[in-house]
C-alpha cells in the first residue's frame, strides 16, 4: 500500500473547479475510505476530555439548557 498524503489531498481538492479539475476525477473511493480510516484512528487514539485549571470562562450558545450549564 502507497504512503498516504494527505498533503497531496488537500492540494488537489483545492484545485476542484479548475481545469479539470472535477471532484470524483480529484479523489477516488479508496481514497476517500483512507481519510476516513485515518481520522477514525486519530478520534480513537485521542481523548474526549481534557482538564482544565479553574477559573475557566466559556462562551457559547447553550441551546436554552440552563440548567446543563449550571454545575
């Protein structure tokens, strides 16, 4: 099996709109199935949860679930 470039990847999917540069000329089926093989091990090797030192601000929208906010 080839080494995987991702690098390569990207470049090509950059240049989708570009002479000939059509989506399913640019990334193949076994290729796309690689990206998702490696991110799948790249999730499962990292951890959901980090830890923090408080005090910790955070910002966002929740969505109406005050009370899921509140610790």
């Amino acid at each position: 099996m080839a080494v995987f470039d991702v690098d390569n990847m990207i470049s090509r999917l950059l240049n989708v709109g570009m002479a000939g540069g059509r989506l399913t000329t640019q990334v193949g089926e076994e290729e796309l199935h690689r990206v998702c093989q490696k991110a799948k091990e790249v999730f499962i090797s990292q951890s959901s949860l980090i830890e923090v030192d408080p005090p910790l601000v955070v910002c966002g929208d929740i969505h109406g679930q005050v009370p899921a906010a509140v610790c």
